[in-house]
C-alpha cells in the first residue's frame, strides 16, 4: 500500500509511474487526496469540539464551587450540545476512513525508476543469458511423454483424487522432487537464511498484508467456512512473521527460506502452453525472503538475484533473466526480475523463479518497521524470490537431460537423489 504523503507531495510524479504500470485510473490519486483531507477536515472538527467539551467540563467543575448555579447549568447545556455534534462528526471520519483505506489497496506499487516502459511480456528486457542450450537426440520427448514412459507423475490419478492440475508423484518422480527441494533448501541455508516450514493456510489478515487481497483474491483457494486461504506463495505466511513489528537496526537484514506446496486457481489457464507440469493448481517452490532496511533493499535485490542465479548453474540448465516492464510486473512490486530455463524438447523458454523488491508497500500494510541511526521510525523493504518453483525446473530437468537410454541428473543431485541416472 502506498504511503500517503508519497500521493500528496509527489502527485505529478505517482501519476507518471502508474502509467509505466498500465493503471488507468490516475483519477482515483486525486479521489485518495480528497479524501484525505476531507478525514482531516472531520479530525480538526472534531477535535476542536472534544476540546471545546473538556474545558466546559472544567468550568462547569469551577463554577459549581463558586456556587454559580446558573452559570453552570448554561455551560451544562453548551456541553450537551457539542456532545451531540461529536457522534456525527465520529460517524463521518470512520465513513471517510473507510472510503480512503478501499481507494488506497486499488493502488498498485510505483514501479522503481530502472524498470522499462512497455505492456507486454514481449517488451521485458533480457539482462544476460547462461548455459549452453543442449542437442538432443532423434525422437527427443516432451516432459509429459518423459513422465509416462519412466513413470514418474500420474496426472490420471491425481484428477481422480482431486482434480485436473494435481499431479501425483510416485516412485523415483516422488524422489526426485524430495531431492530437489532438499537441495534447494541446503543451498539457501548456507547462504545465511534461517528456514522456516510456515502453515500452510493463512487468515484474511495475512492475505491482506503481502497484497494477495484484494488483488488475487479469485486465484486463491478459499475455505469459506474459516475464511482461511490455502497459499499461492511460502512469501505470504512467512513475510507476515513480521506483521505488526517493530525491529532493531540489528536484527536488519532479516533472511528466510521455506518450501511449502502452493495452491493457485489459475483460472482461464488452457492451451499446449499448459501442458504435464507446465502449469499446474497445486505445485511445490522453495522461497527466500528479506526484511531490510529502505536503502539497502535495492543491493539486497541485487544479491538474491546472483543467489538464484548461481542456483541455476549448478543445474547446469540454460536460463536468462529478464527485467520485467512496467506492464508485466506484478501488482505489488517495484521490480521483478524473472528467470527462465530453456525446455529444449519444447523449444522454449520456461518461467522459474521471479526475484522482487516490495520496497514498503508491503510493510506498510504489515506495519513491520524499524528504528534508524537516528532513532526515526521507518517502514522496512520487504523481498521475495522463488529459489526455486519446482514444476518446471523437473520438466526442464528432464527434458534437457534426457538420454536415448535414460535421464542423467546434474551432479549436484547425485547425493540427494541416491543416483545418477533415472532409466
């Protein structure tokens, strides 16, 4: 949620971002403004009557003493007027209130001054590239042939048991994803982040506070009768560890990781773009997180995107990383960088993680701040990365891995896995 002087004092300015941002109704910064001052106007009126009362209140304590009866009794009846005036007053700010916190979360996040102009995916920027893209053998297959013939994911029985886009790992394809997210973990932990394993089902509150709500709130599995949601992101439980916090400079940075199953709707979703794990409902991701202070989130950007980066090496997959533009980016961002591997049976390339910086627009929601140098109260910089999203980086894995006798796995996962190969 953006901070409100930000739209006063920079008014011109919000506006030309959001622009970057595709949003397309400018109109509504003016409606937060006058809204604001309109809660302003109500809070001064108020607060003048309040004070008008209290020290009436006095007099009347004052005069009785004197025994000025009748004097008292006309300062009784003042009191009894400017009491009656408060409960209006009182039903209009917590209106305007209201009026103002609903425009305010239509707002997205003002894009960081490096991110490009564009509105599509077409328009990203690719920053750099790695790895060499594999030749595969005559009669290459897809991943979704690759799971049949080694028998690794039954997507029939998983749409049995729940539904189409809930895959069920068996055998060597369940051990395979239980390797890859031990290492994911490993790795993230010997870089400094503490783990966590968050629940997995988060209240209105949480959902509110990292900017799923109201934003996506139809991609999100939602049990009513709780009003819990199922999470889309290991970002949203553990992210609101911090809600409703006041940290020292010395607990700054703040950093974690946690692997959860995560849950996403992906309503419309169709096509061969869609197809094996390509897209799923219910997939499993390893999340690093940061909490910092304001001006050093853009370096803590910087590092998780090396972190990610290095990641994908010892994969030995062929990725890039792209710059997201304005229009692409996601609601609550101020920058994105995505990764993508390369799917050589498919010819194309695949998203696998996208690195963030909230900057505060999710800790002001959260109101997770911290005290500076100087003693000042300041909103910290929140961050999130996928290190890594698990369905297509096992599609790329087998794809660009596979053998006309077998899958050979990245060394890295030989210990993890028990083996070397998946025949």
């Amino acid at each position: 949620m953006l901070v409100l002087n930000v739209l006063r004092n920079n008014t011109a300015e919000v506006k030309r971002k959001l622009a970057i941002k595709q949003f397309k109704q400018p109109e509504l910064v003016d409606r937060i403004i006058a809204l604001d001052d309109d809660r302003k106007k109500f809070q001064a009126e108020f607060d003048g009557t309040q004070a008008k009362v209290n020290a009436a209140s006095k007099e009347i304590g004052r005069l009785m003493g004197q025994g000025k009866k009748e004097e008292a009794e006309t300062q009784k009846g003042l009191v009894a007027e400017w009491k009656a005036a408060l409960e209006p007053l009182k039903e209009n700010m917590a209106r305007v209130e209201r009026e103002l916190q609903d425009a305010l979360v239509l707002l997205p996040n003002l894009p960081a001054d490096k991110v490009p102009e564009g509105k599509t995916p077409e328009e990203n920027i690719v920053v750099r590239e790695g790895g060499a893209k594999p030749g595969l053998h005559a009669g290459a297959l897809p991943h979704w042939d690759l799971i049949k013939r080694y028998d690794l994911v039954d997507f029939e029985t998983g749409a049995k048991i729940t539904g189409s886009g809930f895959p069920l790992y068996k055998g060597r394809g369940a051990k395979l994803q239980r390797a890859m997210i031990q290492y994911f973990l490993d790795y993230n932990t010997a870089a400094g982040y503490t783990e966590y394993i968050p629940p997995f089902m988060v209240n209105e509150a949480s959902a509110f506070a990292t900017g799923q709500l109201p934003d996506k709130e139809g991609q999100m599995y939602h049990a009513t009768e709780d009003n819990f949601f199922l999470i889309p992101t290991a970002e949203v439980p553990v992210t609101n560890i911090y809600r409703d916090t006041i940290l020292k400079p010395d607990e700054l940075p703040l950093k974690m990781t946690a692997y959860s199953p995560c849950f996403r709707r992906e309503a419309g979703s169709f096509g061969k773009d869609v197809r094996g794990l390509n897209r799923v409902h219910q997939f499993e991701k390893v999340e690093i997180i940061q909490i910092v202070e304001a001006d050093k989130s853009h370096a803590a950007l910087d590092e998780m995107v090396e972190h990610v980066e290095k990641l994908l090496q010892t994969l030995e997959l062929p990725y890039r990383i792209l710059l997201l533009c304005g229009g692409d980016m996601g609601f609550t961002s101020a920058i994105t960088y995505d990764f993508e591997v390369y799917s050589a049976a498919q010819e194309r390339w695949l998203e696998v993680s996208s690195v963030s910086n909230f900057e505060s627009y999710q800790t002001n929601r959260l109101k997770c701040r911290y005290k500076d140098g100087e003693g000042k109260m300041q909103l910290a910089h929140s961050l999130n990365g996928s290190s890594l999203a698990l369905p297509r980086i096992y599609a790329a894995l087998l794809e660009n891995n596979q053998r006309e006798n077998g899958i050979v796995l990245p060394k890295v996962l030989h210990p993890y896995f028990n083996g070397s190969k998946i025949d």
